[in-house]
C-alpha cells in the first residue's frame, strides 16, 4: 500500500461492525477524498439509538444505499436508520430459497471470490451502474452497505476508488481491512436464515476477505476490460457522473 494512504477511518458503532469513512485515501494525481461524504458498511437494521445519532445528527447521513436482497431484507429488515436517512434498496441479486436452485447456482459459480466478484460486476451491471449514479447526485453524506460490507460492498468500494483514481494497493488494502472484526461479521450473518442459504452457494473464502480475492479481480477487469474507467464507459457510467463523483469526493 502506498505509504501516503492510511486505512479508511473505523467509525466505532454498537450495532455494526464494518462501518468506515472512505475519506482520506490519496488519488495518482495527488489529490485526496474528502471525510465525511462517503463510507462503506455491513447490515445497519440493529443500529442502536446513539449510532443513528452519531451517523444522522452528527455526521449528518442521510443517503442509504442498500445492496441487499428482497429476502435479506425481509428477514431482518432496515431497522431505524429508515426513519432517519433515505433508503434506496438496490439488489445486486437476489438469493435463492430451495435446494435445487441454490445447487444449479452453485455449479455456474467461479472457484474463488475473485473470479465471483468479477461475475458480479458483468450479472449486476444495471445496478452497480444505478449507485453509482446515486452517489453521484447524493446530496448529503452517502453509505452503501449489504450484510457483511465486503463482498457486494468491496465491488462497489473497488469501483468507485477505481474511478476516482485511487491505486489498486489501496484498494486491496482497503478490501482486506474487513479481516479486523470478520468473527463478529460473520457470527451474526450465521443467525440469518437467509444469508446461511446464500453463503452455502458461494465459493471457499467466503468467510474472509483475503486481499488476493481483490488482487484476482482487479487482474480481472484488467485483462477482459482494460481497466474500470473502460468497462464504465460501456456500462453506461459517463463523464458527467465522473465528473460529479470528482467535484463531491475529492478535494
């Protein structure tokens, strides 16, 4: 990691465990993200009181940008963050329930999460492209967040930083920083009915956030795209967006 780019800033929270501020990182070009604008997070539905004060009053959230499922979040809901910021659900797919299906998932997945990550930015073009358009256009600080906040969350980290001009070992360092509470993270996915059913279909490592899952598919997007900037410019990601994304997260 470059040395001039500490870790993104952990927001301490009792009622989740991988909340951070992207503000910080440094740019090729020399520039930094600007704190407080936009963060990253595993499931806010058990926020407690003083969280939602120290996110919405203090640090004035009010974007919520949801990656769940329809069934993740019917199971265990939004919690009271709903009341306090503007929620826009937007799955990057959607689980399945029976047997059968989660095996006929399960034959077409990739070996490693890696390779999964880059099936997901090909699967989920249309609303990966969707937040970040909303990102874009956030008008007060913004998080996007699925349940454990490194998966569908480490894509949509990797892209944006991508955009930005964030490097690639800051990225992955970024990614692997979901190691430091992964045992609570995933003790409480494992009381989620739902989301056993989901990790049962995904690849081995799905537990972790090895940094060589985030080396895989940026290698990836490299070899089959070029880089992201080209597979956002194919996917419907034009200069305006950049430009708006530049203007409110960088300084």
């Amino acid at each position: 990691m470059d040395p001039s780019n500490e870790l993104a800033a952990w927001v301490s929270l009792d009622g989740c465990f991988n909340f951070r501020d992207l503000g910080g990182y440094q740019t090729r070009d020399g520039r930094r993200m600007r704190p407080g604008r936009v963060f990253r997070s595993d499931g806010l539905q058990e926020l407690t009181p003083s969280d939602l004060d120290l996110l919405c009053g203090e640090m004035g959230l009010g974007t919520v940008i949801d990656l769940r499922s329809d069934e993740e979040v019917s199971e265990v809901g939004c919690g009271r963050i709903a009341e306090r910021a503007t929620i826009h659900h937007v799955p990057l797919f959607q689980s399945t329930r029976s047997g059968a299906a989660a095996d006929a998932v399960r034959s077409q997945l990739p070996a490693d999460m890696g390779g999964l990550y880059f099936l997901m930015l090909t699967a989920a073009q249309d609303p990966i492209v969707q937040v970040v358009k909303l990102l874009a256009a956030a008008e007060s600080p913004a998080v996007f967040h699925c349940a454990a906040g490194k998966d569908r969350t480490g894509v949509i980290s990797a892209l944006l930083l991508s955009l930005l001009g964030v490097p690639e070992d800051t990225i992955v360092a970024d990614y692997a920083f979901s190691r430091r509470n992964i045992d609570q993270i995933n003790d409480r996915l494992w009381s989620s009915e739902s989301y056993q059913r989901l990790m049962d279909t995904l690849p081995d490592g799905a537990y972790d956030a090895d940094p060589i899952s985030m080396v895989t598919f940026l290698e990836k997007v490299r070899s089959e795209h070029g880089s992201f900037d080209a597979w956002a410019s194919s996917a419907g990601i034009d200069d305006d967006d950049r430009q708006r994304l530049r203007a409110r997260l960088l300084r």
